[in-house]
C-alpha cells in the first residue's frame, strides 16, 4: 500500500508540504477535512485556496468575522460547518495558543470535528495509528474482505477491519493511500483491479463481486416539505432579506423572508400566517424546488411592491437587486431569488 502511495499519490493542495517527508500543516489538513465533508475533492480545491490565501493560519481564521466566513462558505453547503469551523479556529487559538490537539480524544472535543475527521487529522497532520474510513475506504475494505452485508448495518464490521490492518509503519500515509485507492482504483463503478496493489488479497476481486459491493440496504423516500418565501420590492427597486436564527437548518444565514418548512400540503392561510408582514402578497407562477439530505423543499414565492410606508420585519436589510452578491445566501435562496427576479 505505501509503496503504491509512493508512486501515486494524488497531488493535493493541502498535502503539499514544504519538503517530501514533512508532515502537512495541521491548519490546512483540518480545513480541507472539513470542506471535504459531504462535498467532493473537485469543489474543495477552489474554496481551499480561497480560505487559505485570506486566513492563511488558524489564528488569522479565528479572527475573522462570522458574517465574511459564512460568506467566503457559500455554495459549499451545510453551513453548520462554517460555524462549527470559525468556533474551533477560536478555540485552538485560544486554548492551544493556535496548536492543535494530536489526539483523535482531543480533537474529538473541539467544535465540528466527529470521530472521522479526528481521525483524519489525527493520520494525516500527526501521523498517529488512527483508523481513518471514509466512503472510498470502506468500499475498498468491504471488497478487499468480500463483506457482503449490506450498509449501514455492515458499517461496523468494516471499522473493525480497516483497524486490524491499519499500521504502526507511516500510518498517515497508509490512510491517506487507501483513501487515493478508493478513489481512483477501486471505483465505485469499474474498479480497475488490473492495477491495484490488494488484488492478490482481495476477495471480492477473487469472486468476481468487486462491483456489486459494497450493498446497501434501500434508502428511505425523502419525504417533501412545503413553504412561502416573501419576495418584497420597496419603490427603489430593493428587496428584503433578513437572517434566519442562529439554530437550525441554514442557522445565521440571510434568506429571502421565509415561512416554516411544513411536510404534506400547506393550506393557502398559512401563506398569510406566515408573512414578515401583511402586504398585497400574490404567489408567483411555478414553485422553488431544492434537495436538503432528510427532505425535499418545495416554495411558492409570494411577491408584493411595495407603495409608500412599507412593513419591515425583524432583523432584516433591503439590498438592490445587484448587490445581492454582497450577501451570504445558500443556494435554495438564490434559487429563490433567481426565481422572483425571473417572474415579477
Ligand atoms: Fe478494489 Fe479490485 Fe483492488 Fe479489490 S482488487 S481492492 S475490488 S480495485
């Protein structure tokens, strides 16, 4: 396996060190560990050199304000990320004068960072024995072992295996190696066995299963949610938006005013219920769809111009249309906002 990491290793920004053989930066191993959650290595790299090159270190992140992090965020998703993320560089810079924890216990109590991604620091930034499995490393070890139980029930086991082999011997490297192998040999469609350094041990390989494994149990329906969004235009051309609660889905983020997220039909009242403020509302034609990870989201946008004296609800900010940029709004908003501009 490290001979074959060796000889391919993916060039990746936050592995490159200052000399070969130097451990990464632990900053940059835990940002881009972070970013790496639930988004692909592809969509990272643009939102890594971003964050690096205006905080290059995690005292200069902690310093940040919350509103340009969140900002700087968009389109990665997940924001409760981003917090958890401004919260740890605070609290490394506070209670470790900027130095991380080496233990995956430690680092396990700082804000944002689960089992995995202690794990993964702990490897890679540390070169601890930690036993680091990712997506691509239980595929590899579910076939590499043919575990033909199906997830998420097969989970454990796999844990169990992926820590049997993880080695004393450049155990950061070993883990990052298994996760470039799953990634670019042992794909999820056509695996190329032809060239992996595990098939003489593979069993999955050995009973031609390779591409059937991993199984996995069949998913639930994501059930569908329902709301109004409030699309209000002042005389100027401006329009409304304000900031969600800190806590909950899209916490501290600006959002085109917004009703609750309701599951199965919303009876037409509930439009007027859940205005920032009462206003000639008239529903936009067609409707706003999004995919959150537990649901579906379906919006009408209700529009109104405003004449005059006009209604202001709590927290909010009128922006023109241009500036819209200027905000930190996740993409169902911008969705939203495409959408009135599109239509009224
Ligand atoms: Fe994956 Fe094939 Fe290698 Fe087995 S031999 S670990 S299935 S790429």
């Amino acid at each position: 396996m490290l001979d074959w990491y060796d000889a391919h290793a993916r060039l990746l920004p936050w592995r490159l060190g200052p000399s070969p053989r130097r451990r990464p930066d632990p900053y940059r191993v835990w940002l881009s560990e972070i970013m790496l959650q639930q988004t692909t290595v592809a969509t990272v790299i643009p939102y890594f050199a971003a964050f690096t090159k205006r905080w290059p270190d995690v005292g200069a992140l902690a310093h940040a304000r919350l509103d340009d992090v969140l900002h700087a965020w968009q389109g990665l998703g997940y924001y409760a990320r981003a917090r958890n993320l401004h919260q740890c560089a605070k609290t490394v810079s506070a209670e470790g004068a900027g130095n991380f924890p080496e233990t995956t216990e430690e680092l396990e109590a700082l804000p944002g960072i689960g089992p995995y991604t202690a794990a993964a620091i702990a490897a890679i930034a540390f070169d601890r024995p930690a036993t680091v499995v990712d997506g691509n490393v239980e595929r590899v070890i579910a076939r590499l072992f043919g575990v033909t139980e199906t997830l998420p029930a097969a989970r454990e086991r796999i844990r169990s295996l992926a820590a049997e082999l993880t080695p004393h011997v450049r155990p950061g490297d070993y883990a990052q190696g298994l996760m470039d192998l799953g990634a670019g040999v042992c794909r999820p469609r056509k695996p190329a066995c032809g060239s992996c350094p595990l098939s003489a041990s593979c069993i999955a390989f050995k009973k031609g299963l390779a591409e059937e494994l991993p199984r996995r149990a069949a998913k639930p329906v994501r059930p569908t949610r329902r709301g109004f969004a409030y699309w209000a235009v002042r005389p100027d051309g401006a329009v409304m938006l304000r900031k969600r609660p800190a806590k909950g889905l899209l916490g501290g983020m600006m959002e085109v005013p917004s009703g609750v997220w309701r599951e199965g039909e919303i009876a037409p009242a509930t439009a007027d219920a859940d205005a920032p403020f009462a206003a000639d509302w008239r529903p936009l034609p067609g409707t706003v769809g999004h995919v959150f990870t537990h649901f579906r989201l379906e919006v009408t946008v209700l529009a109104a111009r405003l004449e005059g004296g006009h209604g202001m609800a709590d927290g909010a900010v009128w922006c023109p249309p241009e500036r819209l940029g200027d905000h930190a709004l996740p993409t169902v908003m911008k969705k939203i906002a495409a959408h009135a501009l599109a239509k009224f």
